[in-house]
C-alpha cells in the first residue's frame, strides 16, 4: 500500500506525540502532531488522511473533538482511531458511535499502532475504490494519475506533459537523486535531442507552478535533483 498519507496526532503527551511521529514517519507518513484539541482544530484538519486522536486531555476531549469534526461536511469523512488509557466497555462503544474507525488502549506498541492505521487506511482505499489509488501526494500537492492533473490545496494547477511527468517521478521516488541523463531518458522520447539547459529550465517552471512546495525540489549540485519530503 501507498504510504503518502498525512495524519494528524492529538495528544497532551508531548512526549507520546514525538515518539508516534517519529515512528510513523519512519513507516512513509507525512505526520503533523498537536497537543490539545484546540491546537488541532486550528488546523487544516481537511488535509489530513487520517486523525490519531487522544479520548482524555485538558480542556476538549477527543470524543468532542471526533463529534464535531463529523458534524462538519469537510472532514466528516477523515477516518479516526481513537488511543485511550480507559479500556471500558462504554468508552469504545461510545468511540464507535461517534465514527471512529478503530480504537487502541495504552499502553500500546509502535508495531500494533502501525499495524491498525494500515488496516484503517486500506479499508478507507477500498471503499473509495480506485480514486485513492490513483492519486499521488504530498501533503496539499496531489497528483491524479488517471486524469493527468494536478492540484495544490485543492486548486487545480496547469501543467505541461513533461512537468508532469518530472513532478510524477520525483514524487514517486523521494528522496531519491536523479541526474539530468536519468531525467532525460525516463521522461523526454529516445528519438528527441535534449540537453541538460532543458531540463533545468523545465525543473524551473515547476518550481514556480507548485508555489510553497518549490522548496521540495532540490538540487543536489554535481548529481541532480531530488524531492525532499
């Protein structure tokens, strides 16, 4: 299974927090975490794939946070699960009631935690049939496969055959350098002259077309470029 999902940690243990990102990033995620619900709900909760939330913290509790988050249109679909020192019966029926989509008792393992998210997000996948397949991301930076866009925070953004074939590489292989030569015989036809100049000049106007996510192109001076997640 693809791992470009975003989730969102909700925790008022800082320390759990910093430990569950680490290990969840380590697994592919892009993770964001808060350490209140109010923290949370200041943020662009709609782009994220999915909510680790905390049911006991100061102030609102997670199952509140969870109600209203469902009442709202645009993250009423975003799956939750829930994490909770209070293993009662009532507790997880009441998770359940409110949508939650799975629902993990502390102390837990790192390795159940991932496990369970894993199952959660195929299951979201396949209910969604093949859109979520078909589309490469990078927090608010998306990539439909099948219809050959893109679009950032939602806005649809043009883009030419090859800066979408460059962008489409370089997202599906992060981190990794390639160098002009590779750029230029994955994506330009072997029958077509292209020097390097092209290339950076292509490399250029993506930049400038994804905006805030130019800085995740990177050169890598004497190799090539790269996109750093």
């Amino acid at each position: 299974m693809d791992n470009n999902y975003r989730i969102l940690v909700v925790d008022d243990e800082q320390d759990l927090c910093e430990i569950l990102k680490f290990n969840l990033e380590t697994d592919g995620y892009a993770v964001e975490t808060a350490n209140s619900a109010e923290e949370a709900l200041k943020m662009d909760i709609a782009g994220f794939d999915l909510l680790l939330l905390d049911v006991m913290m100061g102030g609102m509790s997670g199952f509140a946070m969870a109600k209203k988050l469902k009442s709202d249109p645009a993250t009423k679909d975003i799956p939750v699960v829930f994490l909770t020192a209070r293993d009662t019966e009532n507790d997880t029926v009441t998770g359940f009631n409110l949508g939650a989509d799975d629902y993990i008792s502390k102390p837990f393992s790192i390795r159940e935690v991932l496990v369970r998210i894993r199952a959660v997000l195929r299951r979201t996948a396949e209910k969604n049939g093949e859109q979520q397949a078909n589309v490469l991301r990078y927090q608010g930076l998306e990539l439909n496969l099948d219809k050959k866009t893109v679009s950032i925070d939602g806005e649809d953004v043009p883009f030419t055959k090859t800066e979408f074939e460059i962008l489409h590489l370089l997202l599906d292989e992060k981190g990794r350098v390639f160098s002009r030569q590779e750029l230029i015989d994955r994506i330009w036809p072997k029958d077509v002259l292209v020097l390097d100049r092209t290339v950076d000049v292509n490399i250029t106007r993506l930049r400038k077309k994804i905006g805030k996510f130019s800085k995740c192109i990177v050169t890598r001076l004497g190799f090539g470029y790269y996109f750093d997640a």
